[in-house]
C-alpha cells in the first residue's frame, strides 16, 4: 500500500520522486479510508474511524518514508554540504 515513494529509497538509494510520493501517499489515504470504512460500516461511529483510519496510515507513511531517507541516504546529504577538494594533478 506504501511502496511507490518507498521502493526508490530501499532498494535503488535514490530520493524519491514528487510522483511516487504523491501516488504513495494517495494510494495510503484511499486504502486507510476503505479500512476504516469497512471496519464499521452501518455504526454510527464510521466516518470517525475513516478519519482514524487514514490520519493513521499517513503519519506512518511519512514516518517510513522519513525513515528509509534519513537512514539510507545519509551519503548524499554529507556530501552537498561539503564538496571534496581533488589535489592538483602533478604533470609527469
């Protein structure tokens, strides 16, 4: 259910793009609002729990997704704050 923006992260070590992330979290909140739904259709308490349902499944998203990001790419983000500096070539 969370997997577009996730996948690009865990397995391919690149930022996700606007896309993925936008169709991951849009995949979330219609899942989560159909999960909350079906748990207590014909209660008088379903729209609260859709509402639960996918209040939940996006703060897990963006946790996940903060995760992977913050774990797996922590190379990229040290080396645009500090640009190495190559030694001068010595001529032969």
């Amino acid at each position: 259910m969370i997997l577009p923006g996730l996948v690009s992260v865990a397995f391919y070590r690149r930022r996700p793009t606007v896309l993925q992330v936008a169709g991951g979290l849009a995949f979330t909140i219609v899942v989560s609002g159909l999960l909350g739904y079906v748990q207590d259709v014909g209660t008088s308490r379903v729209w609260e729990n859709v509402a639960i349902a996918i209040v939940g499944g996006v703060i897990l998203y963006a946790a996940i997704l903060a995760f992977l990001v913050y774990v797996y790419l922590p190379r990229r983000a040290r080396r645009a704050q500090s640009a190495p500096v190559e030694p001068p070539a010595s001529s032969p």
